[in-house]
C-alpha cells in the first residue's frame, strides 16, 4: 500500500490533524451544531455529541 514508511507517516499524520483539531474544539462547539446546508441557510441539525452525522 505505502511504497515507503514515510509516506505511512505523513499519511497517518495527515490523517490525525482533522482528529486532534476536532478535539481541542469540541468544549467550545455549540450544543447543536448544523450538519446540512440548503442554499443559503443551514436546515438539519443536531446535537455536538451525537454519534451519528448522517444526512
């Protein structure tokens, strides 16, 4: 798959960032957080903790 373990690194690096950026903002996030956006205004929402984000 990696042809390098360098390349696995960063790929797994990358792939954290998103994860730990989540993380340190998740206290600051409002309890309900829009998850789908219809033109010009968000229409579904739902609450910050809930596991299933799905549209």
């Amino acid at each position: 798959m990696f042809k390098t373990k360098p390349a696995m690194i960063l790929s797994v690096v990358a792939a954290l960032i998103p994860l730990v950026i989540y993380l340190f903002l998740y206290s600051r996030m409002p309890d309900t957080v829009p998850i789908h956006y219809d033109s010009n205004f968000a229409d579904r929402f739902v609450s910050k903790s809930a596991l299933s984000l799905s549209c």
